[in-house]
C-alpha cells in the first residue's frame, strides 16, 4: 500500500530467551498448572493432565478420569476412601504455589519488560509500485488490509462496512463458539449486536458455563451456542462446563438447516504445558472436524487465530500459532481468521482484546462467515 507509515520494533524476547524456551519445551519440564477437584465423596484430590511428571508422584496410585475415546488425559491422586468418585468440582490450586519450572518468573527475572529498539518510530514514505511476479506466488496475500482505519477486502477493493447487515447470512444457520474465554468474548458481542435473548446457567463463579442466545419473538432467526473448551482450562467449575471440543463438535445437531457455523480457539490455557500435548489435542479436534464433514460436508469451521501479546509469553503463543495453522492447513470448509497479522498492528497489552479491537476482530470474523 501506498503512504506515510511509521516503523515501530520491540524485543519482546532475545535469541538467549528463545533458546531456553526450545530446551524448555522440548523435555518433560512443561508440567502446566497444579489443580484440585472436589470429589462426589467431598474429599479435595490433585489433578493433571500427567501427574507423573510431577516429583513425588511418580509411585502415587492414580483415579484414572481420561476419556478414552478421544484421547484425552486427566488423572487424579487417589483420595483415602480409596474410591475414585465422579468430580464435581475443579479449580487451579493456587495455595502459594508454582510449577517446579514457572517460565514466567525465570524468564521475567531474567529478561524484564519489552524493550523499544533504538531508531524505532522512523517515518517510511511508501510510493506506489507493482508486486513482483515472482514474489505473488510464494507469498500468500492477506484476505482483508487495514487502510485509514477500515478494512479493505482484496477481492472487491471495497471496505468491509462497520455498519453491514450480517443479519441475512446469519439467519437458519446457527452459530457454534467453542473455547476459551476470547471466544466468549464474541458470544457476549454478538448478542447485544444482533439483539439476541440470552439462555443457560447464570453462575458468576462459573464464568464458562454453556449459554445459548437466540433472537426475540418476531425477529430473523438466529442462534448463537457458547461452550468452553475442555481441561486444562484455568477457570473454576464442574466438569459439565468445560467439555472437550471433540465432543462439543461431536455433539452438533444439524435438523432441517442447511448450514452450520463452526467457531472455536484454543491454546492460551495450555501454554504452560508439554507441547506434545496442545499437538495431540488439535489432532483429535481435526479428526472430529472430518467425522463431522462425513454427514454434514457443508458445515463451515472458522479456526480463530492467536492474538500479539507483547508479553514474554509471546513466543510460545506464536509457536502455538505456527502449529494451529498447519494442523488445520488445506482443509475442506475449514476457514482460518487471521488475527495475529491484525494485532501486529493493533497491539494488545493483555490477552483479551479491548473493545476497540474486539470490534474489528468481529467485523473479519463476520466479514469471513458470510463470504466463505
């Protein structure tokens, strides 16, 4: 694009900060957070993802509560009724505790807050010139570009209207929003932008509850469903409020529509976690995604992207990112939303975004629901 644009580079994390965060990831030291569960027998237990890579638990008996037809793991010690009851009840433990290896405080220690680097801030004058030929088919052009403060689509040249009726596309094909608390984040959006009625569990301790929101009597039909994603997700709840997303997809009900909308994220909750296991989860969501296609192929999934942080979590959120987008690369109807580009230029200083951005974030989201 053509125009005046100002040059801005921040060390998020040196070479040195990298390093260690590869050595780190690649042995079993990523051993996530500690939680606790609440027994059907009210006894309180510890629980994981793998317990065993704990110290001191590698000869503990365990309560074995996985689900085994997707894979999944989570294993809780075994209480002193020596019954493994249902769980009720989990939540992170947070008793003064760390992991015995807390990424945050020894690379903070280490390397401090973000740092601007010198001649940053410089002024760039852009002429217009013509792509190269060569370059247009290696490089993979964006679908929308931010110019003036609007969205501009490729396709058509035009910018992406704020004010859009989406309502049309939206209408006999349900809305499907599944993950963490950013995805929530559109559900709550959505709701007060289409005028929608809200439905579910109303628990303020429970923030991840399953909710569902439909348009009021006499209005075009449209319905939205929230569920969170499953364990480890570091909010406190029952295990009803954090299904696996394999099952929340497994669960969908396709009757008498011609089309459903699939959108779902994950990633943020697992970042303290052995990355064998974010990998092992976003292959078993992909194999749900294809069981699904098998009786419904004109379902349409948008995989959210991950969001710049400007955090010392940065990096290993744009591993995730890398991983996220080659698992779900070159699928039929699946869809990629594109926000790490987007915040690279809307930066964000905490993991959810600011009203400001959460409105463009859903103008694409909306923009690439109605034109995929």
């Amino acid at each position: 694009m053509a125009g005046t644009f100002i040059l801005e580079v921040k060390l998020v994390c040196p070479l040195e900060g990298i390093a260690g965060f590869i050595n780190f990831t690649s042995m079993r030291n990523n051993k996530g957070n500690f939680f606790q569960a609440i027994l059907q027998t009210n006894e309180t237990v510890e629980c994981n993802m793998d317990l065993n890579t704990f110290d001191g638990y590698e000869k503990t008996p365990m309560c074995d509560y996985g689900n085994p037809r997707n894979g999944e793991t989570w294993f809780c010690v075994l209480p002193p009724s020596r019954e493994c009851s249902p769980i009720t009840w989990l939540v992170i433990d947070r008793r003064g505790r760390v992991p015995p290896f807390d990424y945050r405080i020894k690379y903070l220690q280490i390397y401090g807050n973000v740092a601007q680097i010198v001649g940053s801030g410089t002024q760039i004058d852009v002429s217009l010139g013509a792509f190269n030929d060569e370059s247009i088919k290696v490089l993979t052009p964006p679908s929308v570009y931010l110019h003036q403060g609007n969205w501009i689509n490729t396709l058509s040249s035009k910018p992406i209207p704020s004010s859009k009726n989406f309502h049309e596309c939206l209408e006999h094909k349900p809305v499907y929003m599944f993950g963490d608390s950013t995805i929530r984040q559109f559900f709550y959006l959505f709701k007060s932008k289409f005028d929608l009625e809200l439905y579910g569990p109303d628990n303020s301790k429970v923030w991840q509850q399953p909710k569902t929101a439909r348009s009021k009597e006499g209005k075009s039909k449209i319905t939205l469903y929230y569920r969170a994603h499953g364990p480890p997700l570091g909010n406190p709840g029952p295990p009803s409020s954090r299904p696996y997303l394999t099952d929340s997809i497994d669960g969908i009900k396709v009757e008498n529509e011609s089309q459903v909308y699939v959108i779902f994220n994950i990633g943020l909750h697992l970042l303290q976690d052995e990355t064998s296991l974010y990998v092992r989860r976003l292959l078993s969501i992909k194999e749900a995604i294809i069981r699904h296609h098998k009786s419904f192929s004109n379902s349409k999934f948008i995989v959210r992207g991950m969001n710049v942080v400007e955090t010392i979590d940065e990096w290993l959120i744009m591993r995730y990112e890398t991983l996220l987008r080659k698992i779900f690369k070159n699928m039929t109807n699946v869809f990629y939303l594109n926000l790490w580009d987007m915040t690279t230029v809307i930066p964000l200083n905490g993991y959810h975004p600011t009203p400001p951005v959460l409105n463009q974030e859903a103008l694409l989201l909306l923009n690439l629901l109605c034109e995929a």
